[in-house]
C-alpha cells in the first residue's frame, strides 16, 4: 500500500512530437529557424537571420539537404561554405557574420522537442526495450498492458505530426 498523494499525471508524462520527414528536410522547417532564432536579438546568429529572413533560409536548405553531424562531415562542410557565401552576400562581409554562421551551424544539431522520421527505429526499439524491462520486473501487469495499448496506437500513425504521450 502506498502512502501520500496522487501524482499529478502531467508530470509523469512526456510529451514527444513526431514529425514524418528526414533531418535535411526539418532543418528548412520554420520550427527550427524558430528554434535558432530563439536568442538574444545582438546575438551574432540572430542579426544573420533575421536579415536573411525564413524565405531565403528555407529556400537554401530545401535545396541543399543538411545531413546530421555524425553522417557525413564532408558534405556538412561544403553546405556550411555555401550558406557562408550565401550570408555574405546578403548581409556584408562582417566579423559577425562568419560567427554567426558558425553559431548557426553549430546548433544545427538535434531538433528540440522533436522525433523525426529517422529517429522512430530507435525510438520504437528503446520502448520495446523499456515495455519488457518493466514486463521482467513488473508484478503488476495491468501497467505494462497500459503502456503496450497506448504504444500500439502511438506507434501505428503514420503520417502527420504527432503528439505521443
């Protein structure tokens, strides 16, 4: 028997958006301009984006498909220097700008709050993994049949953005 309070649901709970697109493809989303905009306005990284504007950003990454960091640094780089160019271009050739390229790029890492379609495989193998962690130590089976019901319907939506709770 348990003593105390009722926990308060919400703070058992974690919230996880899916969106159905790779990597390159969200990094030319507004959602993460917004997440790198999310700074001071004297911030390096903010006056190159915000003189750029979201329209000339998305356009450059739709064409050139940011891969993640640890995928291939080669083709990384070469999208760097052509973003570098392209800042430059647009916003002058300041100190600034090459810092903030380099801030940019920098964050351009994992999306926040984010799962994304090449995420799921190992999103989906870590709650198999959890489920029968909790099924091996759990003599309580009606929480494990819980957490099974509500992965089966998380997990069987396929396109559209997501809220998995």
């Amino acid at each position: 028997m348990v003593k105390g309070a009722d926990p308060d649901l919400d703070e058992l709970v974690t919230t996880i958006t899916y969106v159905p697109c790779s990597f390159g493809e969200f990094v030319a989303e507004r959602d993460m301009f917004d997440q790198l905009t999310d700074y001071a306005d004297s911030n390096a990284r903010c006056k190159v984006l915000d003189t750029l504007g979201y329209d000339a950003y998305r356009e450059f990454f739709q064409t050139h498909e940011l891969p993640r960091e640890d995928v291939d640094p080669d083709q990384r780089a070469a999208i760097r220097e052509g973003f570098a160019t392209l800042a430059e271009a647009e916003v002058g050739s300041y100190k600034y700008v090459t810092s903030g390229v380099e801030k940019i790029f920098g964050d351009l890492t994992e999306p926040t709050g984010y799962f994304l379609e090449d995420d799921l495989d190992a999103f989906e193998t870590f709650v198999t993994e959890r489920i029968d962690h909790l099924s091996s130590n759990s003599t309580n089976s009606v929480a494990v049949w819980l957490i099974r019901c509500s992965r089966s319907r998380t997990m069987s939506a396929s396109s559209g953005s997501h809220a998995a709770r």
